[in-house]
C-alpha cells in the first residue's frame, strides 16, 4: 500500500531562518508529486508539481526538489505569512489517486 | 470567482441524522473528488467522478453515497450519521480524465460535527 511519510510534524523558525520539510514515500512507481499549502480552516492550495526525480520548481521563498525516493521542500528566508501547513501528496504507479502525507505544521515567528 | 466552492461550511447535527453536503466547481473540470481530512490531518479520498461516471470507491461505508448531477456538481449525502463521521470533508476537481496526476483544486472544506 502506498504510504507517504512527511517531516518534521512541527517546524518553528525565526524570520529569515531558512530550512527543509521532508516527503518520503514507499514503493516505487510514482507518477507524480504534489506539494499543497493548507491555512487554517481552508483547503490545501496548490503549489508545485514534481514528475521525475532530478527537477526543480521554485516559487518564491519555496523549492521543491525530487529524488527517487523522497522529496524536499526548502523554505528560504521564511516571512510569517508562510506559517502554514505544508503537505505532499504521490500519485501511485495505479495513477488514480492521490495519497497524502501527515503534513508539517510551520510556524515563523517574527 | 470562488472555483470550487461547498455548503455549508459548518454542519453540527445529532448521531442517525441523514444530511447532505453539495460541491460545486466553476473551472470546467472534468473530475471531481471527495476527500475526508481527520482530526490528525491526514486527507484520505473517498470518491472520485469523472463526468459522472463513479471512478473511485474507496473503502468507504454504505451510508456515504456520492451523486453527480452533472460534470460541475458533486453531492455528499450521509446516511445515519456516527460520531466517527466527525471531520472536515473537502471536494475537489481536476482537468481531463480520472488520473490523479492531474492538479487538484480543493474548496474550503465543511466541518462536520456529530454529537
């Protein structure tokens, strides 16, 4: 069964601290990557798609990078308003369906 | 201008109440989804339709029904509601066919609390 691992849980950073969420996942055959934005009492909003592993997307503060096995989302320089939660999500060699992570819950403090 | 949008937003009923929760989309998608979100966060896919075909069918019980009344409407409707039901539930729409590596849009979300 397709498992996807996100960490940290929780991530607290100083204005500016810059530094990394993981999204692992098992068994091979991914067909895609997505990383989502989720505020507080809203849907997860879009941001990145990642397709094969070596790419690179960027946007903003934000990076997402991809490996076989794993991807990351490097937050540079973070401002408060990027205090979110942050969750990734396969699609599955089935290629119907997206499964999601946990989440990292970041908080920037000014 | 809301893209996918859902009511209500709020719904607070009693344990063996039916109710219903509708989702509209305006992006002229094909498919459309039903997420549950937990209290641990965690989004797990209920449903999926493509052009009103039933796609997905995940393990969900019987008293979830999904209907689509067209491509733009997906509906929720819960039989006999359990304290279990308890969550927020999303809907959301893709363009093209039923894969799930085409982008999903989420709308806002309905909080559902059963006493």
């Amino acid at each position: 069964e397709d498992q996807v691992t996100q960490s940290p849980e929780a991530l607290r950073l100083q204005e500016g601290e810059s530094s990394s969420l993981n999204c692992s996942y098992t068994v091979s055959g991914l067909r895609g990557l997505f990383w989502y934005r989720q505020d507080p009492g809203k849907g997860p909003e879009f941001l990145f798609t990642l397709y094969s592993a070596g790419e690179e997307k960027e946007k903003e503060r934000l990076k997402a990078t991809l490996t076989k096995k794993e991807s990351f989302l490097h937050i540079t320089a973070p401002k408060p308003e990027d205090s979110a939660t942050y969750l990734c999500a396969r699609v599955g060699a089935a290629g119907n369906k997206l499964t999601f992570g946990g989440g990292t819950r970041v908080l920037v403090k000014p | 201008d809301t893209a996918v949008s859902q009511t209500p937003k709020y719904l607070v009923t009693q344990m063996g109440n039916d109710k219903s929760i509708k989702c509209e989309q305006n992006l002229g998608h094909d498919t459309m989804y039903w997420y549950k979100q937990d209290s641990k966060k965690f989004l797990k896919i209920m449903f999926s339709y493509n052009n009103k075909e039933l796609i997905i069918n995940e393990t969900v019980p019987n008293r979830f029904s999904p209907k689509s009344p067209d491509k733009a409407h997906l509906n929720l409707h819960i039989n006999s509601l359990e304290l279990g039901d308890s969550a927020v539930y999303f809907c959301a729409s893709s363009q093209g066919g039923a894969g799930g590596w085409e982008t999903q849009y989420f709308g806002p979300g309905t909080r559902l609390l059963v006493l």
